[in-house]
C-alpha cells in the first residue's frame, strides 16, 4: 500500500511525500503515529479513486493507494477546503458529471411540494438564487398580528434572499395578491424597512387565558437586555359580546378591561411601581368573535404586563361576556432595521375569509437575481441576468461562496462561454435552499451549460463538451504502458432515450417533462433524468438528447498509465493517444530532423491513396499539427510540406519529441479524459472516452410538441354575484339583502356605507346569500362580494331606509332602602323605573347608565328592553341615573331621561400624620354570624407612591344613636351596630390615619360618651357580663403619666378582667415579662439582666394583610409607631426589684399625646436600644385579657 500526502492542493506536482507502511498496519494506526503533535489535519482521504471514509480507517484495505490532501491548522474556510479537495478529487468525476443530490431535499421550499410554504428555518442556510424562479420566501422574523375595528392585521416579513432582485408576480398561493384586500407590500435592499416596525417580539407565555376579576398575570414583554418603547396587548371575546333575548334578538353587553405596568431589571425584579394603562368599558351587540388591540408608548426600557377583568364574567344561557388575553407584545428600539446584503419583502395584510391563518403562509413571488457583469475589463453594476457564466462567478467570488479574487478565476473563459451560451439560449434558474458545497454548487451551475469546473493549479476554470480539433497533447509507445480498451455494448435494458424534468413557469412552476429521442431510437425504454436550474423546455431538450446520444454511442473507453505528463491536460480535453496494437494510428519519438525530413524511431505504414498527417508534442506538452506528411527516402522518415516555427528535442539532453501519425482526418485515435487516477510517485492512470462527434450535433433535433393537457376549469378567484336584492320590512330599519350564489364563494361580505360610497365599513360577514339586518335611517349604500380563494367583485346597492317616530321614557322613579336581608346581609336597594311609551314595538332595547359625585362621566348600567332595574350599591351620596329608547343600536335612539336621590349619608375624610385623603370609600354592611351585631364596613385606597396609613379608626355618628354600638379597628376598617338598633338617619364617617386605638366599648346610653374628649379604660365581670368605663384624662391632655402610685378612678373586683400590656422580645433575648395595673400597683415578672436605654413606643397597627410571625407561629400586626408618638427613659436592670416572684418597675414613664391627633389611646412597648448596635431592638405588644384580679 502507497500513501500519498498532498500539502498544497493548488500544486499537485510539488510539496508532495510518499509512505510505505508496514504490512499489516492500518490506516488509522499510521495515522496516529505519523500525525501525532502535527499542526495538520486530513481534509480529504482517497483510495483508489474513491473517497474513504473515516470510519473505514481500521478496516483491513485491500487498495492499491492512497492519496491524502492536508488541511492546515491556521483556519479555513469551508469552500477553500472543499476548492482544494476536489483539485485532488478530479480523478473522480466524468466529463459532465452530474451533481450529487442535496442531503435533504424534502426541506426545500423551492423543489419540495410539502415544503412550499413560508416557514422561519431557525439554522438554515440563506437563500441564494440564480436567474428567475418561483420564491416561496422564508420569514425573516417572528410574525404578528394586532387588531382594529374586530380586523386582524398581520405584519410578516420575509427574506426573498441573498443579494437583489428584479421582482414580479407576488402570489398568495396561486392568487395574485391584487385579489385580495387592503394588502400592503414593500421590498428592500440595503435600505432600512418603513413599512412597519420589524423588531416586535410576542410574549410566549400569554396565549388565551381567560380573565377574571383577578389579575392574570404579570407576564414579563421582552427578554433580558432588550429595551422595548411600545406595548400591546391583544384581547378576545371568543363568543362574542352580547346578550341573548328569547325571541332571538341580541342585546348589548358589556365588559370592563384594567391592565397595568410595571417596569422590571434583566432579573426580572421590579423597579417601578404599577401604572394602569387601561381602563376601558367595552360594550358590544355582536355574537362573532370580538377582538381588539391596545398598546401605550413606554419609556425605553423592560416590563412585565397584567390584566384583569373590572367585574364577574358572565358567561351562561343569555350572557356571553367570556373574554381571554390573547397576546402581549413588545415593540423594541431600533425598529428600522437594514438587512445588509438581503432583499426582504415586508407585508402588511388584512385578515379576511380568504387570507387565513393556512393562506398567510402561502406568500411566493418570481424574482430575477442582480449580479454583476464581466465586460472583459470590469464589472457592471448588479443587473438582472440569466446568466449560467455569471453565477459561476458570483458562486467563487460572493462572500457567501468561496470569496476568492478574480485573479483566481479563469474570466476570459467564462467571458467566451457566455457568447456561447447566449448564442445558444442557454440559461441557469435556480435557488439554492439548503446546504451544499461551492464545488457541487458549481458543478450543478455548469451543467446547465453542459460544462464543468476544473481546477487548474488555484485558478477555476470550465470546460464545455463541445466539438474538440487540436489536441492538448500526445500519448504513444513511448509515454504510456498497459494500454487497454473497453466496449459497453447497448442490451435489452440499456435506455434508449431520456425523459428530461424540468420546472415549467407556464405550468405553474411544477416540475415537467419531455422525451428526448435520438435518431434511430424506439424511445421505448427512456431514463428519467433530473436538470435542476432548466426552466425552458427548448433547453431541457437539447440536453437531455445531448445525454441520451451518449449514453447511446459513446461506449468505447480506453485506460493506460503514463508518468507526470499524464497532468497536462485537463478533465475533458482531447488527447491523441496512438497505439499500433489497436491500429489507432501510430507514434513515437523524433530523432533527426533535417530541413523538411524528419527521422522517426519506428517505420511508418502508409495507406494508399490516402493523404497522412503527422502531429508533433511541443516540449511544454502542447501538440503542433497535423502537418501534411509525404513518404520520405527510408520508412521511418517523412517529408513535411512547410517547415516548421520551432526546433523538436532530437539531441537526447530532454525528453525527445513525440509524434502521432495516421490518416489525415482520421478521429480513430481521438479520445476525451474522464477520469485521472494517481498510480504510484511518478504515474497516474488516465480513463479516456472515445469521440463521438454525432452528440454536438444531435440537439439541433425538432422539439417535440407539448401534448399536456390543459389545466381543468375550475372556479375563478375571485367568485361573482350577478344579482342582489334589498326590501325594507314592516319594521322601517330592518333590511332583508339577499344576493344569488357566487360559484367558489366560500363566504359572503356585506359592507355599507352612510356617504354615498366615498367610505365604507365591514357590516358583517355569512357563508348564507340572505340576512337580515338593523340598518340606520335615512340614504344607505349596501355592497355584498363573494370570498373564495380570493374576494370577487363588488354588487351594489344604493336606497333611503325609512324614519322611526322617536319616544323618550317618562315617568322615572329612583328610590333607596336599607334591610336586612334573608340571608343575614345588610343591603342598600336601589330601584329604578320609568314608562316606555306605549305600542311602540320599534323600540328595540332601552339604554341606562348611572354616574356617581366623584365620576366624571357616565357608567353602564344595563342594555335591555326592561323598565325596572333593582341593584345593591356600597356607595354614598347621591347617584345620578339616565336612560334612552334605542331602535337602532348605537345609531337611532331617544334623548335621555334623568333621575337621581341621595344615598345613605355622606363621607368624610381626615387625614392624619401628613397623608392625603384616601380615594373610592365603599360602604358595607353584613351580618355577624358570631355575634347579635351588624358590621358596617368601609373600604378606602390610597393613590400614587407615597406613604399609606398602617391602620384606620373609624367613627359612626346618627341623628338617633342606637341602643348599642361598638367601635373598633380589629381588622383595620370596621364598625359595628346592633342589628334591633334604628339606623335610618344620616350616616357620617371618618378615617383617621396613624391611630394607635385598640378597643373601646360603649354602652348604657345614659352614660355621657365624648368621643373626641376622653381617655376610657374598661373592666369586664364574668358574672355577669357587664362592662364598666372610666376616664382616665381628657384627650387633649398633650402627656399623662402611668406611675405605680397613680389613683385610677375604679377599684377591680375579684374575677374581673383586665385589660393589660404584655411585653416580650421578639427574638428571645429576655424573659417573658408583663406590667400590670392591679390595685393601682406596676407588676413585673420575668427577670432584666442589663442596663440600657427603654422606650415607650406607641403602637401602630399594620394595614390589612400585612403580618409578622412571632415565635409561637402566631401571625399578627405589630409595628411600632412613628416618632412623635415616642418617649424615651433611662430604666437601669437595678431598678428593677423581685417581689413575690415577680419583678416591679417602680417609675415615671411620660407619653407625649401629639396635640392634633384626634382620637387615640396607648398601647405600651417596652424596646432596648441595644449598648453594641445604633439599631433598635423592638419589642411586640400586645392587648390581651391576661389575668383575674384579685386582693391587693
């Protein structure tokens, strides 16, 4: 076995080396040894002529030899290496070879009907196309749609490919796009896209959740690092809006849309606050699916998005109101993007019947790629061409190709091919959609021409099969061995013709064909044969006959090996190879020349009556001749008729000249190089075919003629409707439009217009050819037009609908009552009614809303034909209610009617500790099922980001007061009554921020109770329940203190309970301890084992929902109060005694009473400001009943 290694593959002659390895020793083993810490890799690997492949290293190879080409360590480029490869590899291809098939072709969208559609193919190659062809473009960018006027539009863009194009013929499917409607479209190159923005990125998590009074949500718009300037949100009523009558009517239904903002960092924490964006009342009559788009401009950065519903879905037999969020989009900067080097096509489209989500991805358009154009000294700008020569060199010279100089590629002779090719009518069309070489690139180029690449050294070049008279050199006794020559002869099997495939523009781009029949054959028996970038049946004619005459006659091959000179002409070039054992002519070397007489080595045979010729090997392997040749004085000597230019190698000092001999005109000896295989350090072998000079001129054979059928009648486009009819009811704005079939129509559209036809607007859409329908007063235009593969033309209508006699209701009736309810609830019933007039059955619904004081304009409140409406409210003050007859929604109706009447009471607000006013209080009453009270609650909000109260007091005042009332802060916000109480009156209310009150109770009307004057203490009695108040000071009292020698106003009995102050810290840091009021004495228990600084802290209860554990697992409010309800005290841990196993305080600790506070009491927290931290150590506190009181 002989190894080869090729270090420059552009020089096959030099910077080789040869190996012999030992017997028995695989490739891979020699591999491994030889290449070990060698900055060089193997690129390719042949053996005998056929690539080996890796996992054949190890195999025991029985080969002759192998040929290595190395690939350096610096990088390369793909193409370069495959360039260098296949210089090597030229041993393996024919004369024309043909180009391997693509990997995968099921996934072209050219060539493959499945694949015919417009798809992203995330890691696929670009598109390169030469010449003109069908595009079915790729989606350059995530597509998406918004919504206006319930019309989706859809923004897509598409890349039609590398480099620019003279377009035409924009499809959808089959279907010009001029057939459909309100399409926009625009190509690019190297310019910035305008038509819309590009860089919109969708939401992946948000997809059709159904929204409910909480929020969905939040979604996060955009990923990490990106910044987007616009959000959008899609909304859908997959049902419809409406509400559903008895008698099949519909009337109006409505739905209130919040969504919000926030900004967010690349982590996704928030950095901002919630802004609502939208607060929207949605109403609508329509029973298709209702859809809209919402967007707000934001500052450039990244966010996350939620969305709710403002009240209960109502979804059942007569409510269709289910809505879902369909999308979240985010419109990113630098939106005007320049797609260097690529033709896009943006489209902006309506979505209707005939553009639907399978038709959107049916975009194809023809397109003729631009390149540029040799004129022998320079380039042209980019022009439209069908050139096969131009895109050979856009292949080797784009950066997409092999991005090699000019210098590196034979120009001139692709210049000269041109002609030829131009002459002949020969093009190259074709799109390259998924991976291949530059080589196969090449090879699949040129054949289309009927040529091929070859490599000469580093520069390209192509050789056509053409007609060949002079040589590129000689071969004869004296520089070739083992000559051999084979015969293919045809059998019963062997194809007679070729059944050439094409694609055909006149047929629909779909691939075609047509039978090639040399002279003299059946065509009984034709291969089926493939010619990718064919577009015209005249071209794919000639060379399928081109190829079926040489499958038919060029069967005669001959092989021999020759020495390094076997390099000299390139893969199908005419050699002259001579050898007297086959009587192909003869040859041998000049050994004297002498004036016109040259002395050969061998005798010459002469055939009588015929002229000879004698052709001469020049000493760079060119061949001279033929010369007219004449026997000479001896046999081996031949007279010419002209004496020659240069002077034959006779002396011995270089290879001798070498000449071929035989009759002149002959072609006998005439072969073309198929094939070249190394044999050995010195040798390689060289397949040849013989010549067969009928293949040039078979083509030039009449095409037959196209028989295919025509293409069946089917359905136009765009389907027409030759009649139309429109009648007016009984009802004067009801029209009955009825229109005949339109063949193909797979839906109806029916517009109108209200301006004699200068605008017009969607009415709605029916797969039906009649409808009935609402329609305004007055002059109307109606147009209706089928929709099938697109939407056919326009029928019109024009006439004047008639006049309603309009009725306002009357007799409006607004009142409010306060009961209890069955179920244990407090409600507030407003009930509204009025009189319609009466026999008016042109009324189709009546139309109500109410507004509030604090709104500023008119709210929903039904949409139904009924002239009472009963509904609970939790406001206070006075409610404005209006309504109107309507006849026709949203176009005919009354003028409105007003009632109003003021709610229970009215609300007041105070605000304390520097807040503002809090916003929408909400009055509530229920029951208490744990107690024989009931629960008047209230319910406010605070705006903007600034500081919220931690907690509320409330108060409750009536022109009666009630036997009984409880005020309290449990939960933040409640009052309660006795439900047996009178609470007709004038309700007033308040909310006092930063309070620090926990209970106090009232009872025994005849006790003087001074809300705003007084500090009260209270002491329960388990026997019997009752509960005793004390003044303790008067609240305008600004500091009071609690000393164990104080005198309070009541003397506990035995049993009672107290209410008292439990301190302990909230980490364990001390012992549990209490101070007490017993008797007038301070208890302590527990024990202090350090001094340090106290504090009386004030408590202030945290606003509902917020908690804090403790360490029993508890969960409950303890925040400590702000700083003007804060005294502090020296406490030493001495001057705390033990007495009776308890520990007592005895001392002054002053609270100041911040002299604008309204109401308050004083809840005591000991804190310690901790000697070894500027921090304050907080302790809980808490209001329990704790113990029983007994004697002193």
């Amino acid at each position: 076995m002989l190894i080869t290694e090729y270090q420059n593959g552009f020089d096959l002659q030099h910077d080789r080396a040869f190996y012999s390895p030992a017997p028995g020793t695989t490739f891979a083993d020699w591999y491994e040894i030889h290449y070990r810490g060698r900055e060089y890799s193997v690129a390719l690997v042949v053996l005998d002529g056929e690539p080996l492949a890796r996992e054949r290293w190890r195999d025991d190879l029985k080969g002759e030899q192998i040929h290595i080409m190395l690939k350096p360590g610096d990088p390369m480029t793909v193409f370069t290496v495959i360039n260098t490869a296949l210089a090597i590899g030229s041993v393996v291809y024919s004369l024309v070879n043909r180009p391997n098939a693509p990997n995968t072709p099921e996934e072209s969208p050219t060539y493959s009907i499945n694949a015919q559609s417009n798809e992203a193919r995330l890691g696929a190659v670009v598109p390169v196309q030469y010449g003109r062809h069908r595009i079915w473009p790729d989606l350059l960018s995530q597509p998406f749609s918004t919504y206006a006027s319930n019309d989706q539009y859809l923004y897509q863009l598409f890349c039609v490919g590398a480099g620019e194009y003279d377009t035409e013929d924009l499809q959808i499917d089959d279907t010009v796009v001029e057939n459909f409607s309100e399409i926009d479209y625009e190509y690019y190159y190297n310019t910035p896209v305008t038509l819309f923005p590009t860089n919109v990125v969708t939401a992946s998590e948000v997809g059709a959740q159904e929204l409910g009074t909480d929020f969905t949500g939040p979604f996060i718009a955009s990923a990490g690092g990106t910044q987007a300037n616009r959000l959008e949100i899609d909304i859908v009523w997959d049902q419809g809006l409406f509400r559903a009558r008895s008698e099949g009517d519909t009337d109006p239904a409505t739905t209130t849309l919040i969504a919000d903002y926030r900004a967010i960092d690349d982590l996704g924490e928030p950095t901002g606050s919630w802004t609502t964006f939208l607060n929207e009342v949605i109403t609508d009559t329509t029973r298709v699916p209702k859809r809209l788009t919402r967007a707000v401009a934001v500052t450039p950065g990244r966010y996350e998005v939620r969305l709710r519903r403002g009240e209960i879905s109502q979804t059942g037999p007569k409510m269709f109101t289910r809505c879902v969020w369909e999308s979240l989009r985010a419109y990113l900067e630098d939106d005007a993007e320049t797609y260097e080097g690529l033709t896009v096509l943006a489209v902006r489209a309506r979505a209707t019947g005939n553009l639907n989500q399978n038709s959107s991805r049916r975009f194809n358009l023809v397109g003729t790629r631009k390149l540029p154009i040799w004129d022998g000294s320079q380039w042209s700008a980019p022009t439209a061409t069908r050139s096969i020569a131009w895109a050979l060199a856009d292949i080797i010279r784009a950066e997409y190709g092999a991005a090699r100089a000019d210098d590196l590629i034979d120009l001139q002779k692709l210049l000269a091919l041109d002609a030829t090719w131009s002459d002949r009518g020969d093009m190259f069309d074709y799109r390259f959609d998924v991976t291949t070489t530059m080589w196969e690139s090449l090879k699949l180029a040129a054949r289309a021409g009927r040529a091929i690449p070859v490599m000469n050294n580093q520069v390209i070049s192509f050789m056509r099969a053409a007609p060949q008279s002079v040589p590129a050199t000689i071969f004869n006794r004296k520089n070739l061995r083992d000559f051999t020559v084979e015969y293919q002869f045809l059998n019963e099997e062997s194809p007679d013709s070729v059944l050439a495939e094409y694609v055909a523009p006149d047929l629909g781009w779909q691939v075609h064909q047509v039978l090639c029949q040399p002279p003299g054959s059946a065509g009984t028996n034709p291969k089926r044969v493939r010619y990718n970038g064919i577009i015209n049946r005249e071209q794919a004619f000639r060379e399928g006959i081109y190829d079926a005459e040489v499958e038919r006659k060029q069967r005669k091959t001959c092989k021999f090996t020759t020495e390094l000179e076997g390099y000299i002409p390139q893969q199908g070039e005419l050699v002259a190879v001579a050898n007297e054992d086959f009587r192909y002519d003869q040859g041998g070397e000049v050994v004297e020349v002498d004036g016109l007489v040259l002395t050969l080595s061998e005798p010459l045979t002469w055939t009588p009556s015929v002229a000879h010729a004698i052709r001469l090997r020049k000493a760079d392997g060119s061949v001279d001749g033929p010369h007219l040749a004449l026997a000479g004085p001896n046999p081996n000597q031949v007279e010419l008729n002209e004496a020659l230019d240069w002077t034959p190698q006779t002396d011995g000092t270089m290879v001798r000249t070498l000449y071929h001999f035989g009759v002149l005109g002959s072609t006998l000896s005439d072969f073309l190089i198929k094939e070249m295989r190394p044999r050995g350090r010195l040798e390689v072998e060289l397949v040849c075919l013989g010549v067969v000079d009928s293949v040039h001129s078979v083509d030039e054979a009449e095409v037959p003629p196209d028989n295919t059928p025509g293409p069946i009648a089917g359905n136009p486009d765009g389907p027409v409707i030759r009649t139309l009819l429109v009648e007016n009811a009984s009802n004067p704005a009801i029209l009955h439009i009825a229109w005949s079939p339109a063949p193909g129509a797979t839906e109806y559209v029916i517009e109108r217009s209200l301006d004699d036809g200068d605008t017009w607007s969607l009415w709605t859409t029916t797969t039906n050819t009649q409808i009935t329908l609402p329609a305004p007063t007055g002059d109307l235009s109606v147009r209706v037009a089928g929709v099938g593969r697109a939407r056919g033309p326009w029928k019109y209508w024009s006439g004047t609908v008639g006049e309603y006699d309009i009725h306002s209701p009357t007799g409006l009736s607004l009142t409010a009552e306060l009961a209890l309810s069955t179920s244990g609830d407090y409600v507030t019933n407003l009930v509204f009614t009025f009189s319609p007039e009466e026999d008016d059955y042109h009324i189709k619904t009546f139309e109500a809303q109410y507004k509030l004081a604090r709104h500023a304009d008119w709210k929903p409140l039904y949409n139904a034909l009924e002239t009472r409406w009963e509904w609970q409210s939790a406001e206070i003050g006075v409610h404005q209610v209006r309504v109107r007859s309507v006849y026709v929604q949203g176009e005919v109706f009354s003028d409105w009617a007003e009632a109003q009447i003021t709610s229970l009471g009215t609300f007041d607000s105070i605000a304390a500790v520097g807040l503002p006013d809090p916003v929408d209080p909400l009055l509530f009453i229920t029951t208490d099922t744990e107690k024989s009270t009931a629960d008047i609650r209230i319910s406010v909000g605070y705006e903007g980001e600034g500081a919220a109260p931690d907690r509320f007091l409330l108060f409750y005042s009536a022109a009666q007061a009630p036997a009984t009332l409880q005020i309290t802060s449990d939960d933040g916000n409640k009052l309660y009554i006795d439900p047996d109480a009178s609470i007709a009156g004038t309700f007033s209310l308040s909310v006092v921020a930063g309070s620090t009150a926990k209970r106090v109770r009232f009872s025994n009307t005849g006790i003087d109770i001074d809300l705003s004057g007084m500090w009260w203490i209270a002491i329960e009695s388990p026997g019997n329940g009752n509960t005793r108040f004390f003044k303790i000071a008067e609240s305008s009292t600004t500091e009071f203190v609690l000393a164990a020698a104080d005198e309070f106003p009541f003397i506990p009995a035995p049993g009672d309970t107290i209410q008292v102050v439990e301190l302990e810290y909230a980490d364990s840091r001390l012992p549990e301890f209490s101070l007490l009021w017993v008797n007038g004495e301070v208890i302590r228990h527990g024990g202090i084992d350090f001094d340090g600084q106290y504090y009386v802290v004030a408590q202030q209860r945290g606003a509902e929902g917020t908690t804090q554990s403790d360490q029993g697992g508890q969960l409950a409010h303890y925040y400590p109060a702000l700083g003007p309800l804060t005294n502090t005290v020296e406490i030493m841990a001495s001057d705390f005694q033990l007495v009776d196993g308890r520990f007592v305080y005895s001392g002054t600790i002053p609270v100041s009473i911040p002299s604008e506070m309204v109401w308050g009491s004083v809840s005591c927290c000991l804190a310690r400001r901790a000697t070894e931290s500027t921090g304050t150590q907080y302790v809980r506190s808490n209001i329990v009943q704790l113990i029983q009181a007994g004697p002193a």
